[in-house]
C-alpha cells in the first residue's frame, strides 16, 4: 500500500498540474482561437447596456468608474481576439449579507441560515456549512443564494479569502453573510464557469492576495471595490465555453490521479 509521504507526494503534483491547466486555459493554450467567434468588444458594450437599464429602472446603482488597465498591469500573454478587463466591467452588481448571532447549528430543513466561508472553496459550493438564523430574524430575500450565482468570499484567513464558487445546486434557505459576496454576472455574454476558473487560477490568484489588507494572515480582507478592480483575461463567450468544457474533462482526471 501507499505511504502518507507517497500520498502526500502524488496530491502535489496533481495540485500543481492542476493549477497548470488553469493557467493553461486562461493563456488560450488549451482551446483554438476561431474567426466565426463573437467580438468581445460587443460583448463588453452589451454588458454595458443591461448595466445602465438596471440603473435607469433604478434597481441598482451608479458604481465609480474603474481605472483604464496599464501594460504594466497585464500579467501575460493572451491570443489576440481576447481582451484584458475588470470583473467590475462584467459583473452588473454585486452585493453581500449579513452575520447576526446564529444558532452554532446547520439547517436541516425548511429553517433559514447564513453561510460561513466554508461554505465556499474553490469551485465547490459545501452548503452544509452554514449557521441557522433565530426564529425572529427578519428575512430578506434578496441575499437568499440561488442556484447558478457565483460567490466569492471578502474575509477570512488568507488562504480561503478570494475564493470563487458557482453555486450548481442548493436544497436549503440560505442567505450570503457579510464575509461572503455575490458576483452578478450577464449570462447572455459571460460563462459563469469560465469566470470561477479565472479567479481560482494562479496568477490570478496572486493579483486577488497583493490586494487584500489586514496585519494577520488568519484575518484578512477584501473590501468590493477591489474585488471589482480584478484583472481577468476575457475571450469570446464561445471560446468560453470550449474552455469550461475542456477543464471539465480534464481536471476530474487529476481527481482521479490524486485518489489512486
């Protein structure tokens, strides 16, 4: 059988290859570029559009304009029909919760809870990680986690602050607390799973830590306006979704490399 030091030998090399498949499918170098792909300056003016009708129907408001990218701010090489953005430039809106005094106990049922930042890992949404709310809580239900949202924790120790999930399924009543935030993304122009692949990638991963702030690692943030100034490579909503189906089928297969 296999020692803890074999084990322990086999789940960092599968890390690292799987950290190089991220990085890999954010460079371009894991999908070929097509003609007949959308121009993402399309998909930029379109997202744009459905920003400014939410505000014009006064269901979200103005946001500060986000400062234009400098070279010195690319951190690498990207085919030429991508485009370098903020996620503050394809997300609509984000917004967080709130953290009241819980009960110590998860939600079993129909009650309603709060997510810790547990609950979110990267790419991995664990909604038994979770603290009911009291009888008396006044529920708003527009920080209630839906199927199909992204979110991204704001607080925490170092390692689990700036960690993205897509919400695939969710069985309970559960409401982002105020650690945890939601990115609302445009699904006409933007793959959910492209962009939870995006933020969990090395480099970009980097960017998101050299932004936090705190004088403890264990406890350290990042406040909305930073998570908004990100910096992800940006293809074509087709190329987009040859990617999420390429890391698709190849990062179980680390899985699988790591169990054996």
């Amino acid at each position: 059988c296999k020692t803890t030091r074999d084990n322990g030998y086999v789940g960092s090399v599968v890390m690292v290859l799987t950290e190089d498949l991220r990085q890999a499918a954010l460079q371009g170098k894991l999908t070929e570029q097509l003609e007949t792909d959308s121009n993402v300056d399309e998909m930029l003016i379109n997202i744009q559009a459905e920003k400014k009708k939410l505000i014009a129907e006064k269901k979200i408001k103005k946001e500060k304009p986000l400062p234009e990218i400098q070279e010195e701010d690319i951190p690498f090489d990207i085919p030429d029909n991508w485009m370098f953005v903020h996620l503050g430039e394809i997300a609509l809106y984000l917004d967080a919760g709130k953290s009241p005094d819980c009960i110590k106990e998860s939600v079993i049922g129909e009650e309603w809870g709060v997510i810790t930042t547990t609950a979110i890992q990267a790419n991995n949404f664990c909604e038994n990680e979770n603290k009911q709310l009291p009888n008396d809580f006044v529920i708003n239900r527009g920080i209630k986690i839906e199927p199909n949202d992204i979110l991204i924790t704001r607080a925490g120790p170092m390692t689990r602050t700036g960690i993205m999930c897509l919400v695939e399924n969710i069985r309970f009543n559960l409401l982002l607390s105020d650690k945890t935030v939601r990115v609302n993304i445009d699904n006409n122009n933007v793959n959910k799973k492209f962009i939870v692949n995006a933020i969990n990638s090395p480099c970009i991963r980097l960017q998101i830590i050299n932004m936090m702030s705190g004088m403890d690692k264990q406890q350290v943030n990042i406040s909305q306006e930073k998570i908004r100034k990100i910096i992800i490579p940006l293809p074509p909503i087709e190329e987009q979704q040859r990617i999420v189906e390429r890391l698709d089928a190849l990062l179980p297969l680390c899985e699988e490399l790591r169990e054996m």
